[in-house]
C-alpha cells in the first residue's frame, strides 16, 4: 500500500491492478472453502455467485 500512496500516473494504474488481481484470487479461494467447508447458507450462496462470475 505504501508503493501505492507514492504512485502516480501509470505506476499508481499498474500497482492497483496488480493488488486488484491478488485481491480478487484470494476472494476466489475463499468462495472455494466455503462452498466446501461453510455452513452458513448466506455465505454458501454467496460463494457461489462469485464461483459463477468466475467462469
């Protein structure tokens, strides 16, 4: 985050692309444990809307 708060221009564009793209992986990997461990049926739909907007 702080390579970001220096950034500017088209370093501060590609630096928040890169920490979007870890960011959303690690959502995918979330959605994936819920689906097979979570218990909470909210959660569990909602993982599978992200598993769906996945593909």
């Amino acid at each position: 985050m702080d390579v970001l708060e220096e950034a500017s221009g088209k370093a501060f564009d590609t630096v928040y692309l890169q920490l979007m793209v870890k960011h959303h992986e690690g959502i995918v990997e979330m959605a994936k444990t819920e689906q097979s461990d979570g218990t909470y049926e909210p959660a569990k739909d909602m993982a599978d809307d992200i598993m769906l907007s996945e593909r």
